[in-house]
C-alpha cells in the first residue's frame, strides 16, 4: 500500500509562484513514473506534468515553460513549481504513482 500526501496549495495572486510537494510512503517511489494531475471545477481531471524514473519531463501544453516538475527519490518527494501563475490554473492538484492517488491540493489564482 502507498500514500501519497500533497501539500504547498493556496491562494496566489495572478504572476505569483507555488511549489507543490508530494510524499509519498513505501519503498517503490524510485521505480515509478510520477505524475501531477489537476481538476477544476466542472471540467475533466487533466494531465500536467510527468517524470519518468530516469528524469525524463513532458508537460502539458497549457503548461509548458511556466511549471517544473522535478523528483528527489531520497525523500520519495516529487514537486511541482508552478510559475508566472494564472487564473485558469485555479484546480485541485493530484499527484499520482501507478495506481495511487493523493487526496489533492487546492491551488486558487485570484487577485
């Protein structure tokens, strides 16, 4: 069984930054592909960014060259740095290893 706790959400305003973490329990982090995922209200869960076990990235479009994805497999902690922040990045963020979910962070853009 593995646990995957999210946390760094909150409310930013537009042009801000947040970094996500993700911890994740067990010994299998190092093995797997992780992945943030994020949901906003009354649209599908979307893909956002993934690491591969080797360091390899790919990042949604609506994404790319504003959010990082990066991984420590010391700390079984993947994180995300969400940059240049935008209104329509307002969601519940997930992350996600093989078959397990964290429970999400809320991550609202406002002024």
């Amino acid at each position: 069984q593995v646990q995957l706790v999210e946390s760094g959400g909150g409310l930013v305003q537009p042009g801000g930054s947040l970094r996500l973490s993700c911890v994740a329990s067990g010994n299998i982090f190092s093995n797997y592909r992780l992945h943030w995922y994020r949901q906003a209200p009354g649209k599908e869960r979307e893909s956002v960014a993934t690491i591969a076990s080797g360091g390899s990235t790919n990042y949604g479009d609506s994404v790319k060259g504003r959010f990082t994805i990066s991984r420590d497999n010391a700390k079984s902690t993947v994180y995300l740095q969400m940059n240049s922040l935008k209104p329509e990045d307002t969601a519940v963020y997930y992350c996600r290893l093989g078959t397990w979910w964290g429970q999400g962070t809320q991550v609202t853009v406002s002024s």
